[in-house]
C-alpha cells in the first residue's frame, strides 16, 4: 500500500539524518498540513505593534459538522520599525467544542495578548466554543545549532501531523535531535 506524504512523514522521520537547518520556510505548513482534508488554506493574522493587536481573520471558514479543523496562526510582530514573525497552531474540536492554541515556545511573552485576542474573536463566531493554549511547549528559544532562529514551523507541522495520526502530540515528548530529523524528512519528502 503506497502512504501518502503526511503518512510517509509520520511514520518515517526518525530514519533521517537530524539536519543542520534551522530555518524552515511557513510554506511547508500548507504543503504537509494540506494534505488533510479540513486544514485551511487560509490563515489568521495576528498582528501585535505599539499600536494595539489585529487579528486578519479573513477567508477562515469552519465546517463544524467535521472533523477537527485545523488552522495557521502567523504571528507578526512590529518593534522598533522591524517585523518579526511565528507560527502557531490552532486546533478547533467540533466534537468536544474547544479551540486549542499550540504554541511550541515556553513563556512567549506575547502568548496572554494572542490568547485573550483569540477568545474575543472566537468567541462571537463560535459562542460555545471554550478556549485553552496547550500547555506543551517543546521549542527552546536558542539551542547550540540554532543561535538566532527557531523551528517554529517544524514544531508546528509535527504537533498537527501527530494530532491527525496519534490524537495526543502534547503528550510525546522529544529533543532537537528528533525535531531536526523532522525537518530533514520534511525537506526530503516534499520537495
């Protein structure tokens, strides 16, 4: 039986030499992510500045009546006249009614202005809905490869694949060597 991509990834990452990139472009995202049948193409836009926060929720549409849905959050920040940007995960449970935000940073200083961002918009469109940030934050900020820049995306895309194929990716703990053997078989398989 030939696996698809996301499957092929799920089931043999752990084979890939770690790689040495610690950068991994957001279009990967959509590329593996995509493949399931109720991730959004689209994605929200939080934007935190001097100026306040903005959440571009724009073209986001939600089956309630399926499976889970699963949505990109992009994070941009503006400080000093320069942009920054991160990636999280939302996990939107139609059978237990939760929104969940992964964030794979621990103590992300912006994480309380995004949350409580989130639950003001979410909680218009869907009003029984609850809210919770997963509390399962793998990323280091700066590890002895990676200096300057993180693996947000990586991160991201392992914790929605092991959500669509093991049901509880907070709940498999793992080093760099295994998100970086990860990465490399992202590359690998999708490009």
């Amino acid at each position: 039986m030939k696996l698809n991509n996301m499957e092929l990834l799920f089931k043999t990452y752990e084979r890939y030499k770690p790689s040495k990139v610690c950068f991994l472009n957001s279009d990967f995202v959509d590329q593996v992510l995509g493949e399931y049948t109720n991730y959004s193409k689209k994605y929200i836009i939080c934007t935190i500045s001097d100026n306040g926060t903005d959440l571009d929720t724009s073209g986001i549409k939600i089956v309630k009546d399926g499976p889970d849905s699963l949505i990109r959050l992009r994070i941009r920040i503006i400080a000093n006249g320069k942009s920054s940007y991160h990636i999280n995960l939302l996990i939107i449970d139609h059978l237990y009614k939760t929104i969940k935000r992964f964030e794979p940073l621990n103590d992300f200083e912006m994480s309380e202005t995004i949350n409580h961002t989130l639950i003001q918009r979410f909680s218009k469109s869907l009003p029984d809905y609850t809210f919770e940030e997963y509390d399962f934050h793998p990323q280091r900020y700066l590890t002895d490869e990676c200096k300057d820049l993180g693996l947000c995306v990586a991160h991201v895309i392992r914790f929605g694949v092991f959500h669509l194929f093991d049901h509880h990716p907070e709940k498999k703990t793992y080093d760099d060597k295994d998100i970086f053997s990860f990465s490399a078989a992202i590359v690998k398989i999708y490009t």
